[in-house]
C-alpha cells in the first residue's frame, strides 16, 4: 500500500467519527419523548412542575384527664429510734453475763457484771467509817447540850459524818460501775465477749437497739421546702417485703438545706411493733400531698425536643406546633399544665419530619378516628 493511499483511509476514519460524536451530541439535546398517555387519561404534570405531597405517617395519642395522687419519692434508710453501744467505764474481768443474743430485755437489765470485789470491799468500809461518824456526832450533840463539849467540836464531828456521807457515795458509785444496765428497752446484738474475759475501759461490749419504733431518714429538693410540714403521711416500701407497704408520719425537718444537693432532709417515724423491718435497711419513700383531679397528662415522648416545650397536635388531617406548660412527671409520663386539653391528638413519634401545618398519616392510638377525619377534610 502506497503511501497517497493510507492517508485516504486515516482521513475517512477521522471524518467518520467526527460524524458520530456530532450525532451523539445532537440527540442528547433533543427534549425526550414522553410516555404515551391512554385516551381520555389525565395528562401528569410537565417536568419541573411541583412533586405530588403524601401525608406523613407518625405515631399519636390522646391526652387522657386522670385522677392524680400529688406526691414525691424519695429513697431513705431506717434506723433505730434509739442506738447506743454499751462500754465499760472501768477495766476489768467479766463476771457474769445476764442476757441472751437477740432477746428483748428492759429497761434498768442488768447486762454485764465485772469482778467487783474490791468495789464492794471499799464500800463496806465506807459504810462502817460512816456508822462511826454519825453515833460520834449524836453523842457530841448530847454533850454540847450539858455543856460538857465546845461548839467546835460538834462542828468538827459534823464535817466528818459529812465526809464519810461523801465517802459512801463514792464507793456506791465504784461499785455502780462494775454493772453495765441496759439504758431503755431494746434489742441486744450479739455478744462477742464470754464470762472471764478482761476488758479495757472504753471497749465495745454489746449494742443494743431500741426497734418499736423505727426513724426514716430520706432527702428530697429544695423545691419541696413549702410543700412539707410535720404530720403529713409517708409510705414506706422496702425491696426485703415486696408487696408490703407501711405507714409512717413526718416527724421533723432539718432547718438547714445542703449546700451541695440543694436538698432538705427529713426524718419520719414508723410503728415496727410486729417487728418485720430493722435498722440499716434500703427503703423507698413516697410523701403524699393529696390527690388532685381531672389532671392531663401525655408521653414524655410528645414532648419535641428545644428551649420552650411544645407537642405537635394534629386535628384535620394536619399537624400543629402548640406550646405547653409542663407540671409533674412520672412513669414516662408529664402533666401538661397549659395548651392541651382532654381528647387532644399529638404526635408521640415522627416529630422530627414534620412543620407547621403538615399533612400526617396518624397511627397508634386514636389513628382510626383521626384518618377518618383527615379523609372527611380531604373531600
């Protein structure tokens, strides 16, 4: 192939594809040819025009007027009305235990007794010193009667029954101390001491517990100041006795606040003559206001989230942003104070897609008698 030749077939190659890429070119800018549209069928709307709109479906609920019990819960311990741990004043060798672990003993129960011997030994003594001085100053009062005695002298004799009086005292006191008592009615614990033993002064001995009555000490917020007032019911609930629920009364307020919680504590008391509860156990507490009526009340999750609360409520087919003024929560559920009333449909789920005066597909509760009413407006 001679060379004049080969540039012929290199210029009509070239020349055919300048002719296709000119063709391509031109049928990509021809407008496209619609769909064929059946005889007598509505023409659909020219490309650009506006999108047809379908409502969105959210999840709704009505919100229900309810009877409402005004309360706070708060979670608290019990303790003992009154707690004390026995310990000996003086060191010494226990001589004898009079009471058993875990028994009710009374008031004034001897519970322990330390070798007192020579306690008692000084006291007998002090008892004999103190005979001694009294027969010696009735007789020096008869002498100074027929002046065979001065003055002074029954003044000395008196100063000595004095003393001795003084002395006796002393030793019944030693001695009183070798006696642990029981200080009020109670409880006792477990002892951890047998009869020989040899105590230091200030040892723990025994704790005893007085359980009759029993004291709740719980906190609840500063906010709650104006609320409570000694007198007012508590219910006391504990996870050792599920389904059991005990009554008790407030019985004082701390008058200072803590600085750190912003929180009031309160202490109230509760009747434990059956004995089912003890000192140191986990309880919950619930402080009752009242009962309050006809309160509304919606899902936490109705509530879009923002600065000032809002729900979106839905009549017609249609949704609405409606502020409100919250009150009390509980079980994930909010009174509504302001903005709502009994019956009102809001959205509890899909907040998030809609605005004002959207179309929405209602589901959930009250759905059936929303779609109809959104179904009637439509026509």
């Amino acid at each position: 192939m001679n060379k004049n030749t080969r540039f012929g077939i290199i210029a009509i190659a070239l020349a055919g594809l300048a002719g296709l890429g000119y063709y391509a070119y031109t049928a990509n800018r021809a407008p496209a040819a619609g769909p064929a549209v059946p005889n007598g069928a509505p023409a659909k709307p020219a490309a650009g025009g506006a999108p047809a709109s379908f409502p969105t479906a959210v999840e709704v609920a009505r919100v229900v007027a309810s009877d409402f019990a005004d309360d706070v819960a708060a979670v608290g311990t019990l303790k003992s009305n009154e707690s004390v741990v026995l310990r000996p004043e003086v060191a010494g060798r226990v001589a004898a235990i009079g009471f058993r672990d875990g028994a009710i003993v009374a008031k004034g129960t001897v519970l322990v007794v330390f070798d007192a011997a020579i306690q008692d030994a000084e006291l007998l003594q002090a008892r004999a010193n103190l005979a001694l001085a009294k027969s010696s100053y009735e007789r020096n009062v008869e002498l100074v009667g027929k002046k065979f005695l001065s003055q002074q002298a029954l003044d000395n004799s008196a100063a000595t029954l004095k003393v001795q009086e003084a002395a006796v005292q002393l030793a019944e006191a030693k001695a009183a101390r070798m006696r642990i008592k029981a200080p009020f009615t109670g409880m006792v614990g477990l002892r951890n001491v047998s009869v020989g033993d040899y105590l230091k002064d200030g040892q723990d001995l025994i704790n005893i517990e007085d359980v009759a009555t029993l004291r709740v000490d719980f906190k609840l917020p500063e906010n709650y100041l104006g609320r409570i007032s000694k007198g007012q019911s508590v219910e006391v609930v504990t996870d050792a006795l599920p389904g059991e629920r005990f009554k008790a009364v407030l019985d004082a307020i701390d008058p200072l606040v803590d600085q750190n919680g912003r929180s009031i504590s309160a202490r109230a008391r509760l009747d434990n003559a059956k004995g089912k509860l003890r000192p140191g156990m986990f309880v919950r507490v619930r402080l009752l206001f009242g009962e309050r009526k006809g309160v509304l009340m919606v899902s936490e999750q109705a509530i879009v989230p923002g600065g000032q609360p809002a729900v979106f409520k839905v009549a017609d087919g249609k949704a609405s942003l409606v502020k409100v003024k919250l009150g009390v929560r509980r079980a994930a559920q909010v009174e509504v104070v302001e903005g709502l009333a009994a019956g009102d449909l809001v959205v509890t789920a899909g907040q998030l897609k809609l605005r004002e005066g959207a179309a929405v597909r209602p589901v959930g509760e009250g759905a059936p008698q929303a779609a109809a009413a959104g179904a009637a407006a439509s026509k």
